[in-house]
C-alpha cells in the first residue's frame, strides 16, 4: 500500500468514524476517473476501518461490466468502460439488496481474463459498511443520477490530467500493448471517459487530490 493510498484511506476512515449517528450498514463510494486509484485507495480504507474495528467490506461497480460477447452483438466493444456498457439495473438491484443487510454474493472484474466473474466475492451480514467503487458513482446523469441515493459518504478522487494520461498508458502497456496500441486505446475510449467523469459528477462529502 502506498503513503498516498494510505494517507487518503485514513483521512476517509475519520470522516466515516465521525458520523456515529449511522445505524445499519453505511454504504460508502469511492468515485473518480478512470486510474484516480480508486481500487487502491478502497482496500487501502477497508484495511484501515478493519484495524480500527469496523467489519467492512469491498464492492466493484466493475463486477458489472457487460461481457465481451454483448458488447460485440451491440456495437459497443470499442467503448467497453463506458457507461452504456455496464449492467447500471443489476448494479442497483444489488445495491437494493445490499442495503437490507443481509449476506450478498456479488459479482469481481478479472482484468487478466478481461471478464467478470459472478458470485466471486461475498458481503457477510456481519459487513456493517460497504465500499462501493467506481468511476461512475457521482455521474450527473439521467440513469445514473439514482445511485446518489445509495451513499451515506460520498468520495471523489481527483488526479491532474497529466499524471492521469500516464497511469491510463502505463495499465495498458502492463497488458502487453505497445505504446502505440496504448496511446490509441487512451485516447479513444479512456481519456473521453474521464472527462465525462470529470465534467459531470454530483456534489461529493468529500474530494481528495489522488497521485
């Protein structure tokens, strides 16, 4: 775990701890552009609340993408991150569920496989609070606008466009791709989701500087 992971974790963690009114399990996003460290930051905060002896838990908004096969049948293989190519009504039929308390199986995005796997992990009913990460948790968006209502803290992780540009080209170069495939797969498809991110999103509890 990075400093700034762990800086950011503990700086969330005191926002959580300070709102001792919550009763039920607190559902909490992690929100930001693609490469914010949003997946590193969430467990680096579920570690952090564990030690301070919270049972918390991880969800993925990314366990949610569509499969590679109905992205090809509908045309949307070259935008997969996208927002219209996720499964957003099974996101929150899950979160709905979550909600109650109740154990939940849920859905992990293997990267390797570039697929996501069902039933992989498992909320326990013991998990008082659930971090929920992904890039489009505070999208301003008609579709999207109704997860706002799931959080009782909300995040937003923000990064400088350059050091953004990197870490989107370093991902893709670590899966094998040369530069030039990485710079056309930013630029097409990632770049354009991050602004969409960045130039679109709802009021957050809390903005933190990433990187």
């Amino acid at each position: 775990m990075s400093v700034s992971a762990a800086t950011l974790a503990n700086q969330i963690a005191d926002h959580i701890l300070a709102k001792d009114t919550w009763t039920g399990r607190r559902l909490i996003s992690v929100a930001g552009p693609p490469a914010a460290g949003k997946s590193t930051v969430a467990l680096a905060l579920r570690d952090v609340l564990r030690d301070r002896g919270v049972a918390a838990a991880l969800l993925a908004m990314d366990g949610f993408h569509m499969s590679n096969q109905m992205l090809d049948a509908r045309g949307l293989r070259h935008r997969k991150g996208a927002p219209e190519t996720f499964d957003l009504a099974g996101f929150v039929a899950l979160l709905n569920r979550v909600r109650t308390g109740a154990e939940v199986l849920v859905p992990i995005f293997d990267r390797e496989l570039d697929a996501a796997i069902c039933a992989a992990d498992v909320i326990s009913s013991d998990d008082n609070l659930l971090i929920v990460e992904g890039n489009y948790l505070l999208l301003d968006d008609p579709d999207w606008r109704c997860l706002n209502g799931f959080w009782d803290l909300s995040v937003f992780l923000m990064l400088e466009p350059d050091i953004l540009e990197h870490r989107l080209l370093q991902r893709w170069r670590r899966l094998g791709f040369s530069d030039a495939e990485a710079a056309r797969k930013a630029n097409d498809n990632d770049l354009p989701n991050a602004r969409l991110v960045l130039e679109n999103r709802l009021a957050c509890d809390l903005e933190l500087k990433s990187g």
